[in-house]
C-alpha cells in the first residue's frame, strides 16, 4: 500500500493490522511525520510535500490510501471552496495515476460529498485520468466498527478490479438485545479509559528527544507520558462542576456562563460537554483538551457525591485511545502537535474495517 497525507499512521495502521505492508507514506509535518517512522519504520516514509514526489519515485502497489487535508470543506472553517487545500485531491489523483493501483481509498469530512472537488473527482473517473475505476462511496461513522467514538466520515473507494461495497457496520445503537442480529452494541469510553488514573501526576512531557530524517524531536512517548493534566483556573473548576454526563454549557447557571454565551442562547451545544461511560464519545478533534471547544469533559461525575466527579478535561492519552490507537503507540513532537496528530487521524478500528474490506476484494 501507499499511504498519502499520512499524518501519525490511523489509516496505515488499520491496513496493516488487515495484512498489508507499506510501500510509501507520505507526510508533510515534521512531527507527524516521526510519529508515523516511530511506529512503522522510517525507510518508506517521506516527510515532504507531495508536490514534490515526482512519478518515478512512485513504486507499484496495490492500494493507495489516504485524506487530502480537508480544512475547506469543514463545516469548523470558512467552508471556503477556493481555499488551496482543497485541490490537494488532485496531487493525490496524480500519484494514483502514477501507482496504477487496483484500489483507491480516501477519507474526507462528511461534506466532501457535496463539494465541488468531489464533482470533479467523479469527472476524472467517469472520462478522464481515473477512466475503468468505479467510485462506491458514502458516509461512516467509526462507532459502527467499534471505535468509543462517534465519528462521521466520508469514504470513498474506487476499483478497476470490480465495485468494492463500504464495509458492513459490526456494531449498533441500543441495547443488545434491540439490536439486528450480529451486531453489538457501540462501544462507551468506559472500554477505553475507565481504568486510568483519574488524577494525572503531570502536566508535562519528559524531556526526551529522538532524530527523525536528520533532525532531533521531542519523544518518542508512549502511554502514561501522554496521560497529562492541566491547570484549569477556580472558575472553570466551578464550571465543570456543574455539568453532568451528557450535559454541557446549559446546565451552567447564568452567573457562570461567559457573555458570549449568555448572547447566544441556541446552538454550540456540545461544547463544555462531558462524555458518558455508556456512551461513544463525540468527535475528538484537534483541541479536546479544551472543555469549551467540545464535549471533552471526563465523564466520571455523580450527583449524590461531589467527591466522586472528575472535574478536568481528557488527556492525550485518553484521547488517542478514544480514536482507538493501542495503548503502547508512540508518540513524537509537542503537546500542541501531538493534539492535533490525534485531532486529524482516522480511528484505528474505522481504518482496520477499511483494510479488511479492501483485502477481501484483492482476495
């Protein structure tokens, strides 16, 4: 396989739970890109732009993967259709030509669907420099192939070996007993995190670096070193306080509430949210260890026991076992870079589904 904007390694690390090696990844990044060497070798990896990467440093393979950076299309952005970024799909297309693989995967947001880029992706297959592949493509959500996270994305497979179907969901909303038989009920962070220190002991990263493609970075980190706690002030305490599972910035009384909130009595409701153990949590984006960007609260909190409530944000490590990267994966860069390593990524069980399916079809 070749991995394209491979960031820290999501999608390379389902396809390679799924039997695939990796032929080329291909990652911008410094510290995302280290991340990936730290956990699949350095050899293939090449942390430049993929403008750069010329055809004939292109090998075969069987499978490209990869999500061209999607900022444009967010529904968190602009949602500005000439913004540069979006026509990273065509540099994606160009090393899919030059491959001539037997399938094609790209993950997107949900509204890729509904760009323009995605109008003009289908052009290039139906008469142009993709003409004998056939696009299946629709939405996925990564809770439905076990991850504790609720995350809908756009996936789209294209195949000159015959149509290739969006993997079958393992897992469903409900109780088990409510649900259509084989499947099992989605995954609570419960299943991720219920067994880490509630209380983490640090707010920092040891002080180590590894040299990655020349030059030194922070890391290699692995598990507890990413399990790191903040200094929230007196009156964010007092906000977390007042939030339950499942509740957010309207349960906080009015002498608590920010002006910009008390001005906008409707929408954002997720944010200074806290997560269930019996649910999924909602998308971890790049910033969850910020309560008021989402519903990135623990979700340790009872209302009889004020005692028994965990009043902080989740930690890097918590957050990358909620995109459901094993425990022992290795981490390099900053805080900040690492946060948005684990932001951007796919989740490992969405991607494993992925690369189940695909090698079913080269089977």
């Amino acid at each position: 396989m070749i991995d394209l904007f491979a960031g820290c390694g999501g999608m390379t690390g389902g396809f390679v739970a799924a039997g695939f090696s990796t032929a080329l990844a291909v990652e911008l990044n410094p510290y995302a890109a280290a991340t990936y060497a730290a956990n699949f070798g350095e050899d293939h990896v090449r942390q430049v732009d993929i403008a750069t990467v010329s055809a004939a440093e292109v090998p075969r393979a069987d499978v490209v993967v990869g999500g061209p950076p999607c900022q444009g299309f967010s529904s968190l952005g602009s949602r500005n259709i000439g913004d540069p970024r979006n026509q990273l799909w065509r540099e994606y297309v160009r090393v899919v030509r030059a491959a001539n693989p037997k399938i094609f995967v790209i993950e997107n947001v949900d509204r890729f669907l509904r760009s323009p880029e995605f109008a003009l992706l289908r052009a290039e297959v139906d008469g142009g420099s993709l003409a004998g592949y056939e696009l299946t493509y629709g939405h996925l959500n990564a809770a439905d192939y076990g991850v504790a996270q609720r995350r809908r994305r756009t996936i789209i497979i294209g195949s000159r070996i015959g149509p290739v179907a969006l993997p079958e969901p393992t897992h469903g909303r409900g109780e088990q007993d409510a649900l259509p038989v084989g499947l099992l009920p989605w995954a609570g962070t419960r299943t991720r995190i219920a067994e880490l220190p509630e209380r983490p002991d640090t707010t920092e990263l040891p002080r180590i670096t590894t040299t990655f493609f020349g030059r030194p970075v922070p890391g290699v980190f692995s598990g507890l070193d990413l399990h790191l706690g903040r200094r929230p002030t007196e009156l964010s305490l007092r906000r977390y306080d007042c939030v339950p599972p499942g509740g957010g910035r309207f349960d906080l009384p009015t002498e608590l509430l920010p002006r910009c909130w008390r001005e906008k009595p409707s929408g954002t409701t997720d944010v200074m949210g806290r997560m269930r153990w019996d649910a999924p949590s909602l998308t971890i984006r790049t910033e969850f260890f910020k309560p008021e960007k989402g519903q990135y609260l623990h979700p340790q909190w009872e209302a009889d026991e004020p005692m028994r409530r965990v009043n902080r944000p989740i930690t890097h490590y918590e957050a990358s076992l909620l995109q459901d990267f094993p425990a022992d994966f290795r981490w390099c860069g900053t805080k900040a870079e690492i946060a948005r390593q684990i932001g951007n990524a796919v989740p490992l069980g969405l991607s494993r589904a992925l690369g189940n399916q695909v090698a079913a079809a080269l089977r």
